[in-house]
C-alpha cells in the first residue's frame, strides 16, 4: 500500500478541483513529505520551435517545506539541478532552488556553480516571458546578471497535484531555550538508535530576513549525535534555502541564501550559510523552537 495521497489538486486555472488548502496545511504541518505532480506540453514548455506536442507528466521532490501563518504551504525543490529534457543537464551548472506556493504560483532562484564572471545588477530587471511561451507569465525579476538571478511566475500546466507522505511521527517539542513541550528526549534517542530517520520543523527560522509573520521550516535530518551523560542531541540537516516569509512566498533581491544547519535539543542552531552571489560560507547562531519527527 501507497503511503501517499494526494492533499490538494488544482486545475489549469488553478482552482480547486480536488482535496482543500487547508488539508495540505495540516498535513505539511505534521511534517509530511511533499511532491507535486504536474502536465505540460513539450513544444510548449520544454522546446518551442519542436513539433513534438507530447505530453510530459511530472513529479517534483520539495525537500524544504514552509507552512507560514501556520495556514500557507510552499514547497522548494532543494537538490535540483536544471535538466535540458529529455538530453541531459543544462548549460551552466547551478541548482535550480523552484519553488511552489499551495495557489499554484511558482518562483525559480539559480545561483550558479562554474565560478563564470558576473556583472552586479542587483534589485528589480526585465521581466519578460520566453518568447512563445503564452502559457509562461512572469510576475517580476530579480538581479539580472548577478551569480544568483530569481524570478516569480506562473506557468499554466495542464493539472497540479499536491502530494504527501503523511507517515512522520512527532516524538518531542522544546522551546528555544531546551524546555520540553511535549514528547521527550529519551524517546527521541531510543527512536534514533534504532535506524529512525529523523526531520525537524523549525519556528521562524528566517526571522532575520522578517519577523513577521510566524512561520515553521521543514527539512529532513542527516547524521545525528547523542552525547550520553550531558544529555545533549544534535543533526546535521539536508541542504536547505531559507527564504524571506510572506504569503505568498516569493523570492525578492538579497531575500534568500541557502546552507545546512546543526541543531541541538537545547534549541542552539548553527546555520552555515552560502552567499548565493559570492558563493562564501559564513556560521551563524540563533536559538528556536524545534519540533522533531521519526519515521
């Protein structure tokens, strides 16, 4: 039996057309896996000038999920490199940092990997669609000829089809400060020690970029530690982009970076973060609210 099901769907329109927001809102907020399914034409999408009309189903994995206002869901595709279809990889190497509102509304930041030259343009720039691409409409663009240009659009694929694995279990919640809210730490240890994978939610993890409004960050655990007399848990995580919160959540000029963090259950946070224009890494220390999960 499938451990996925389908939360939220919406049509070329992007109305609702099976499932509800609210849905995927509460399932994201327990920490659920998500993956979006979407229709498009290849001579529409991938190759304009092609008379292949094919049509091209595809699933998308959002490694980082946001839930802002504890009611709005986005996901972003956080190990993606851009793929020229159905050839190989595209020109340059970059990743591919897309991001998906639960409205449909779609984002796309890229800093580039090939340490090529760039020319500092930084703020609003052109916002025009591909040519012959009538289903492409770009809301704005931003930093235009720097290493990490973005860009806020909507494309009109054919379907959405918002995807959860809903299978993670809650097992402790402390304050910013190590106080336990629920769950406990031994349970934590004991789930760990037994092969558990292990994800993390995050409250207002981005609060540098705003403080408002309240928002929690999801992203799955990699090698943890457990320090047996200090009594003292810590993960590294998967790669995550951390991005200014709004509903909905766009990417805006110098309003997102991306790195890796290591929490601990006393709710210490390092975040090692890469300049997405510089590509330097610099360590910062906060302290947050940390909700952990098991499956």
């Amino acid at each position: 039996m499938t451990t996925w099901r389908c939360a939220l769907e919406l049509d070329a329109k992007r109305n609702v057309v099976a499932g509800s927001p609210a849905d995927l809102a509460d399932a994201i907020g327990r920490a659920a896996d998500l993956r979006i399914y979407t229709e498009f034409r290849h001579n529409e999408h991938i190759d304009v000038d092609s008379l292949n009309g094919e049509l091209i189903r595809e699933v998308a994995e959002f490694g980082v999920t946001y839930r802002v206002d504890q009611r709005w869901v986005a996901g972003i595709m956080s190990l993606r490199q851009p793929i020229e279809l159905p050839i190989g990889f595209g020109p340059r190497s970059s990743m591919s940092f897309f991001l998906y509102n639960q409205d449909g509304t779609q984002a796309i930041a890229r800093p580039h990997l090939d340490g090529s030259p760039v020319e500092a343009s930084f703020g609003p720039s052109a916002s025009e669609p591909p040519p012959n691409m009538p289903k492409y409409h770009v809301l704005d663009s931003w930093d235009a000829g720097t290493n990490a240009p973005s860009q806020n659009f909507v494309y009109d694929f054919d379907r959405f089809r918002y995807c959860v694995n809903d299978s993670w279990r809650e097992i402790l919640s402390h304050s910013a400060n190590g106080e336990v809210v629920s769950g406990s730490l031994e349970e934590l240890v004991d789930a760990f020690s037994t092969g558990c994978a292990i994800k993390l939610g995050i409250s207002n993890l981005c609060a540098d970029f705003c403080d408002e409004p309240d928002h929690e960050v999801f992203v799955q655990g990699g090698s943890a530690y457990y320090y047996t007399e200090q009594k003292l848990f810590l993960i590294g995580s998967h790669p995550l982009v951390r991005i200014r919160p709004s509903v909905p959540m766009r990417y805006t000029s110098r309003g997102w970076d991306f790195g890796w963090l290591m929490l601990r259950s006393d709710g210490h946070v390092v975040y090692r973060r890469c300049d997405p224009y510089t590509l330097q890494f610099s360590d910062h220390i906060s302290r947050h609210a940390i909700r952990w999960f098991v499956r």
